[in-house]
C-alpha cells in the first residue's frame, strides 16, 4: 500500500479546549473525517538526565533516542486525554508526533488516544481510569 501524499499535514481544524470528565480535554468544534491529521503533539527536547528521572506527564517519545516534553504553552494536544476506546492514534516521522483520526469525529466530541501501557500503568491505572469505557455511568438523579 503506497503512503498517503501529505499524510502528516495538519488539517486546520477547529478545536476548543474545555471542561471534561478528567479535567481539561479538547474538543472538536466540527465534524472531522476518519484518517485526518488533526494535530501535531509538540514539545521541548529533553536532556538525558531528564528522560532518566521520567517524571513528566507530557513526555513522548518521537524516537528511539529522543524524547520531548508537551507542557508547554504553544502544545494544545497536550489537553487530548487517554480513552481505552481512542477515536485518534498517535503517528508520525521520527522526531515529530502527529495526532490521526481514527474514525470518523462528530462536532462536539472529546477527541482521545490510547496513552499506552506504560504510562496508563504508571500514572492512570493506580486511581482508575475514568476513560467513557472503563467508568461506571452516572447513575440519574431522581
């Protein structure tokens, strides 16, 4: 299968930061189409010793070697939450993260990926994980 032509262009999508169920998540504003580059996950590099110490939230891997840190001000996809049922998956070039739709995304909806095992068992995972999948639904008010 050839590689989509640009497939790691960022489409200019609206996209809102906002009140979620596990604190801040964005927001699609509009409609986006299954397979779409939505976002680009970016961040300052870090220096051995700091990928040593792991102990940011918002670091990723964009290579073998090479990490960054997304708490940064300019990274709005450090505001995408994990979810066990994703509706987006992480890609890209070495060096550079890309987040992709993976299906179709409705005007309004959380946008998630899977954060993967490492980081869902050490930081998720001990106060459990509140993802739309894995909570308990809120029971009615009566």
């Amino acid at each position: 299968m050839a590689k989509q032509k640009n497939k790691f262009k960022v489409g200019a999508y609206k996209l809102q930061v906002k009140r979620s169920k596990t604190g801040r998540g964005l927001f699609a504003q509009e409609a986006i189409p299954r397979g779409a580059c939505i976002i680009e996950y970016i961040g300052r590099p870090l220096g051995l010793e700091e990928m040593a110490k792991d102990e940011g939230k918002y670091y990723f891997w964009v290579s073998d070697l090479d990490m960054i840190d997304g708490n940064i001000k300019e990274n709005t996809a450090r505001y995408i939450n994990h979810s066990c049922a994703p509706n987006c998956e992480v890609d890209g070039p070495d060096g550079r993260i890309f987040v992709m739709a993976k299906r179709a995304i409705a005007a309004g909806e959380e946008l998630t990926y899977d954060y993967g095992d490492e980081y869902f068992n050490k930081h998720i995972k001990p106060k459990g994980c509140l993802c739309q999948k894995c909570a308990p639904p809120k029971k009615a008010l009566q």
